[in-house]
C-alpha cells in the first residue's frame, strides 16, 4: 500500500500524521482525566501506529510510473475490510443491545454497558462504521470506472478513509465513556465534529477533481448520487453540530440551536441523514452495481435523472413529520406530511427502474445470489419507501409515533435495503477488484443471503407486531375515560417480540460474519493465475499481464 | 419593514412553490431535450464496456 506512494507523498503523508499526532498530545494534555484527554490519547496512538506504518516503508524502492495508468484501488480494498470489521461490529453491538432489552441483566450492572451508551455504538457502528466506510469504497470504485479517471489524488483517499474511520473511533469510544451531544444520529461532539468537516472537505474536492479528469462526455447518474450524498451531508453535518464547546478541555459542548428550531433542526439533519446517508449514496451504488452484475443497461436513464431531482429537492422538506404534535407550528408540520407523500413517486420510480431492468432476466437473479441481493434491496427499498410516507401522514404516525412500528420501519431500509444493497456490491465488487474469477464460496453467498433474509424478516415482523400493539394499548380508554393499560403492562406484552427481533439480529449478523469470511478466503485463497481473461489487466498481482483494449 | 414568523412564512409559501416549479420545468426541459438522448444512451451502455483502465 505505502510502496504505491512515491517518496514525495510519503513525506506528505508523515507530515498529515505529525499534524493530527501533535493535535492528539495537545488535546491529551489540555483534557487530562476528561473524555477529551482520552480522546487525545487514542488521536495520537491512531496517528502514531499510521506513521510506523508509513515509515517502515519509506525507504522502500519509488513505485512503477506504470501505476498511473492504472486504477487507483488500494484505498478501495482497505475501505472494503473495514467496512466488514465495522458490520461485525455494529451488528453485534445491535444484538447486544436487543438481548438487553428483553434480558435487561445482560448491561451486567457496569455504565459503559448500559442501553444509553451501546445503542448509539450500534447506531454509528453500522451507519457510519459499516455504510460510511462502504460509501467510500463503492463510491472510489465507481467514480473510477464511470469517469474512465484515476482518482485525482495519491494521499487524499487515505486521508478521507483513514480520517472518516478516526471519527468513527472518536465517536464509539466516545459513547462508552458517556459523551454525547443527545442529538440522535450526530452523538459525537465538537471536536469529532470539527475533524469530519476536514475529512468531508477532502472527500468533496477529491470526488469533483477526479470527475474533472473524467474521459466520458456525461456523468453516468450513479455519480450524481453520490455528490448529493457528499454535499448534503456536509451541509446537514455542519449546520446540526454548530455548538459552543464549554472549555477548550472538555468534550461538553451546547448546540446554539434553542427549542423547537433545534428540534427542527434536529429532525432536518435526521431525515436529511436517512435521505442522503442511508438513501443517495446506496442508489449510486445501485446504479452502477445493478446493470454491472445484471449485464443489462438501467432501464429508463431519463427516469433516473427525473427520481434523482425528485429525491433530492423533495427529501430536504420532509424532515419536519418527526415533530408531528409538537410545538412546531402546524403549517410545518403539513409540510413535512405532504413532502413525505410526494416523495413516494421518485422513490417508487427508482425502485421501478431497477425492477423493470431485472426484467427478462429473471433467471440470473434465481441462479445469482449476488443479484438476488440486490432485487431484494430494491424490494425493500419499495416497501420502506411506501411505509415512510404513510408513516408520515400525522393520524397514522399517531399511532406509530415512540413505538416500535418506527424501528420495524428503519430496519427494513437498513437491513433490507441499506445492507443488501450493501453486500451485493461487495459480492460484485470483491471478485473484480482482487482479479478473482469469483467469490470464495458462491454457497456461501448462498448462505448469507438466506440468512440475511430470515433474519430482516423475523426482525421486522416482530417490530411490526409489537409497534402496533404498543400504539395500540397506549391509546386504549376505560369506559370512565382512563388509560386502560398502564405502560408495564405494555412493556410485558413486548417480551416476546424482543427475543423474536434479538434472535433475527442474530441471524442477521451471523450472515455479515459469514461475508466478511467468503471475502477473506476471496482475498486469500483463490490462487491469482487462476484468471486469464483478455479484459482484465494486470495490476501487479497478476504475473504476465493479460492484453489490455481500448488503451 | 418587521422580517417576523409572518414574513417568513410568506416567504416559504409563495416562493418556495416558485422555485420548485421551475426546477421542475428546467429538469424535464434537461431530461427530454431532444439532443441530449444520445448522451444519455451512450452513457447507460458503456459502464458495462468490459475494459479496465483509465482512458489517456
């Protein structure tokens, strides 16, 4: 990986290193017993393990010029393993998290273990630990292919990866220490804040200087999704985190957004979040990664740059049907409820492309289970679109509103959609990127696949049944005009459906480890020379390069 | 003159339904422009192209 780098950008990358370890002793000495201090020593230990990495390698012979001419994939390859490591992760963290609610011993009594501090680890482990990492991989990879470019940079696709996982670090370390900035979704404070503006900044340059070079006349649309992505999570981050920290050393910091315009703001950043984070990028990759793996052309392109612009503009408005009966003012919250609606019709347009794409070639998403997964992401992204809207119309979120319904409901866009789409890349992906004919073990894709699918349905399920119970029996009246139920004994009546989800999760996760395994032995076993086609060119690993077209 | 929660909700309710509109107008202009059909054939068909290298 350092060998790749000529000698020039590894001095420039010891000096990034030095910068962010001199940053890490001067927070640990300014923090000292405060999260901050902590905070610093992992800063400088990151920073320092990176630097003897780099050095190790700095005498090293100056790579083959030859490499230009090449794909840039290396940071593409390490964004894959860590992609995986942080799925594992955070979806462990998610069943731990389950089991406690049905076992509430299960937080063995210490407060690192408690609920309030694991579930935002499980959160930031799968959204950003496992989709972040996964979103600057694929969107490496396709920014590459579909511009016919090198990324424009040597040392700043390190910085944007290696810096995304640091904040990832900070903020689940963070968690377990108690910090937090009680924003859901945006826990980590201000100095974590402020270090993923930096590497947001990078990705954004990087991502509009690679397309600069781009040798295709148009921008395939996959790209257009994730420069939404890129600029509207920048714009969301930067607005939602604005806070006055309150000393130079200590972590606590006050948001400067007061009452209901910081719930406002708030649930702007959190749908916005699921909109461009979890929603833009994943359709750039499905996308590219859809008629890559079908070998078929999007069915409509015109509707995909129509869905795109509808997504877009309309998403930014919908964030208000998280405050549906609050103190927002009403006229917001329609507009919130009417956004939501109108959104179906991109959203359902995307999903319709990408099925009627599959159309005529259904045998392959029977015999692939690679492209099964990613016909099962469209399905869910179809069935969570249609739920969110209906969810966001105020009566019905009456009832949905606190309860379970909601967690059914983002599980089935980040299990269903989110992680299919996900490991359906990763399965297209892997092979092509390593110069493997195919995956380690295909039934072993197979495998995964039943499992993820078991395991989203029993989870959401379980979360449907108990939402609605829940809804249910929170707004059931006595004939004099009192509750029916009190809130234990809506707390009973969820037992069961808790080991139900917990049991699902485990599935789920169990599937992920079985991925990251297949793409290992992928990695590892699959003997190079077992491919020779003609359109795969050699890139090092190969020995006897293969011919090369349209050079 | 005030800028108070009115203004601002005027604001919102006429120019945002505006602007929306003509952006509605300017992406299907984009999308159906005749010219642009070739661009956007040519773009759907050749990420599948099987080459992989950089163009020089």
């Amino acid at each position: 990986m350092v060998q790749q780098l000529t000698s020039g950008e590894r001095q420039n990358a010891l000096v990034i290193l030095l910068c962010v370890f001199v940053a890490g002793v001067i927070m640990a000495a300014l923090g000292g017993s405060d999260p901050l201090g902590m905070h610093g020593v992992i800063i400088l230990l990151f920073s320092a393990g990176l630097g003897a990495l780099v050095s190790r390698s700095f005498y090293e012979p100056e790579p083959d010029p030859q490499r230009l001419s090449q794909y840039y994939d290396d940071p593409i390859k390490v964004g894959i393993a860590l992609t995986l490591a942080w799925g594992v992760f955070g979806m462990f963290m998610g069943v731990w998290t389950a089991a406690q609610l049905a076992w509430p011993d299960l937080a063995f009594d210490a407060g690192w273990s408690s609920f309030g501090r694991l579930r935002p680890t499980h959160t930031t482990g799968v959204i950003f630990g496992f989709g972040g990492n996964a979103l600057i991989a694929t969107s490496f990879h396709v920014v590459q292919r579909t511009s016919r470019a090198r990324l424009a940079g040597q040392v700043s696709p390190w910085f944007v990866l290696l810096g995304y996982n640091l904040f990832c670090i900070l903020a689940v370390t963070g968690y377990f220490m108690g910090v937090t900035q009680s924003k859901e979704y945006a826990e980590p404070e201000w100095y974590a804040d402020l270090w993923l503006v930096v590497v947001w900044v990078t990705f954004f340059v990087l991502y509009l200087r690679t397309l600069a070079r781009r040798k295709e006349p148009h921008i395939y649309v996959a790209n257009w999704y994730f420069m939404a992505f890129i600029v509207v999570v920048a714009i969301l981050h930067i607005v939602n985190n604005l806070a006055i920290p309150v000393s130079f050393t200590q972590a606590k910091s006050y948001t400067i957004w007061a009452g209901v315009q910081d719930a406002m703001v708030q649930w702007w950043y959190g749908h916005n979040a699921v909109a461009f984070f979890l929603t833009a990028g994943f359709l750039g990759m499905l996308y590219y990664y859809l008629p890559v793996r079908a070998q078929r052309p999007i069915f409509s392109y015109r509707l995909s740059i129509l869905s795109f612009w509808g997504i877009t503009f309309f998403y930014m408005w919908a964030g208000s049907h998280h405050l549906h009966y609050t103190a927002l003012p009403h006229w917001v919250q329609n507009l919130g409820m009417t956004f939501s609606v109108m959104l179906l019709v991109p959203s359902w347009a995307s999903a319709g492309n990408a099925l009627l794409t599959l159309n005529g070639a259904w045998h392959k998403v029977r015999d692939d289970a690679t492209l099964r997964f990613i016909m099962v992401a469209v399905v869910f992204y179809g069935l969570s679109t249609f739920e969110g809207s209906f969810m966001a119309i105020r009566p019905v979120n009456a009832l949905s509103h606190y309860t379970d319904w909601t967690v059914g409901h983002v599980h089935a866009g980040a299990l269903g959609w989110v992680a299919f789409i996900t490991f359906g890349s990763i399965y297209t992906l892997v092979p092509s990127l390593w110069k493997r004919e195919r995956m380690y073990s295909s039934a072993l894709v197979e495998v995964h696949f039943w499992l993820a699918v078991t395991g989203t349905l029993i989870y959401v399920f379980a979360m449907w049944n108990s939402g609605i119970i829940q809804g249910l029996m929170w707004r059931t009246y006595t004939e004099e005009g009192t509750l029916a139920y009190s809130f234990l004994d809506s707390l009973v009546a969820m037992y069961p459906y808790y080991i139900g989800r917990a049991f699902g999760g485990l599935l789920f996760l169990l599937g992920a480890i079985v991925a990251a395994f297949n793409v290992w032995m992928t990695v590892r076993a699959v003997p190079v020379a077992a491919v020779r086609q003609a359109d795969v060119p050699d890139t090092g690993l190969a020995p006897g390069a293969a011919a090369t077209p349209a050079e | 003159m005030d800028i108070d929660h009115n203004t601002l909700v005027g604001f919102a309710k006429s120019w945002g339904l505006f602007y929306l509109i003509a952006l509605f107008i300017g992406v299907v202009i984009y999308t159906f422009w005749p010219s642009n059909r070739k661009r956007f054939d040519d773009a759907k068909r050749t990420i599948l192209d099987e080459d992989d290298r950089p163009w020089r």
